[in-house]
C-alpha cells in the first residue's frame, strides 16, 4: 500500500527544507498509528508493554520523540 509519507520520502522528490519537518510529523505520525494497531504478542516481541505503546500512540504529531 502507497501511503502519503512514503510518495514523500521517495528518493526522486526533492523538498525544501522547510518541508522537513512536514515530512517528520507525517512520519511519526503513522509510525504511531501503525503502533496502535499492534497486538500484544507484536508488542512483546518489540519489548514494549501495552500502556507505553497506548501513551505514545496519542501524542499529537508535532510531539517529537527525543532525537528526531
């Protein structure tokens, strides 16, 4: 499945920088859906308990993990 956070990481699109962080959010955002969409079994094998993954499944996208 083609989603919009993948058409814009591709490697033939050259953003501006000031898109940068649009394509962050974009990208943090699904990874936090597709973590609220894990099972248990799913997140025990990535060694995070159910409570954590809820917690980070809703923060607001512009909420950036450390680092990022």
């Amino acid at each position: 499945m083609t989603t919009f956070t993948s058409i814009l990481s591709g490697p033939a699109l050259r953003l501006p920088r000031v898109s940068f962080p649009l394509v962050r959010w974009l990208r943090v955002s699904s990874e936090r859906r597709s973590l609220a969409g894990l099972d248990a079994r799913q997140l025990r094998d990535i060694g995070i308990d159910a409570a954590t993954a809820a917690a980070e499944a809703s923060r607001p996208f512009w909420d950036l993990p450390e680092g990022r």
